[in-house]
C-alpha cells in the first residue's frame, strides 16, 4: 500500500509585480495572480488531508502504528510546508503593496 499523497501541489506566482515601479493594473493582476493560488493551495490542502484520513484508516491498528506514525510525519510536512509557502507568497506581495503605496502617494 503506497503511503504517497495523491495530489498536485501547486506552483507559487512566477513573480509578484514590484511596487516601487508597477502600475495599478499591475497591481491589480498580481493581486488576482495571488487569489488564485491562494484557491489553489486551499484545494491542494484538502485534498492532502482527504487523502491522509484515507490512508490513516487503511493502516489502523496495533500492527500498523510505526507506518502510520511515518506517514503522519509526511502528511505534516507537507501541509505545513504549503501553509508556510502561502504564507511568505502573501507577506511578499503585502510588502509590494505597501511599497506601492508610497510610490502612488
């Protein structure tokens, strides 16, 4: 029984507009380029963790407790992982954001 997850990870913006020197419609693109992953982490999220209470179910018991012990760890990372590269994709365009403010003042 393969303890891999099943689903597609989604790949962060290729870039993220610079604020100092971006138009607002720049902006604007890169903030519905942003809202697009952030949907797609979002499925990338519950389809991991739909995958591991599959998984988590098959290998239940006494018999299973290290292999399912590992792959708690695994799923883990993995969610944890995407959650944090969210979370530094969205600091980053905040950051643009705020830059862009003070260039539009």
């Amino acid at each position: 029984m393969p303890l891999a997850l099943a689903c597609n990870y989604p790949a962060p913006p290729k870039s993220i507009p610079d604020g100092a020197t971006s138009s607002k419609d720049e902006m604007f693109a890169g903030m519905k380029m942003l809202a697009a992953y952030q949907e797609n982490i979002s499925v990338y999220l519950s389809c991991i963790e739909a995958d591991a209470q599959k998984v988590v179910k098959k290998i239940a018991g006494k018999k299973h407790k290290r292999k399912r012990k590992l792959f708690i760890k695994k799923y883990s990372a993995k969610y944890n992982d995407a959650v944090e590269a969210r979370t530094r994709t969205v600091e980053l365009f905040n950051a643009e954001i705020r830059a862009f403010k003070v260039q539009s003042k």
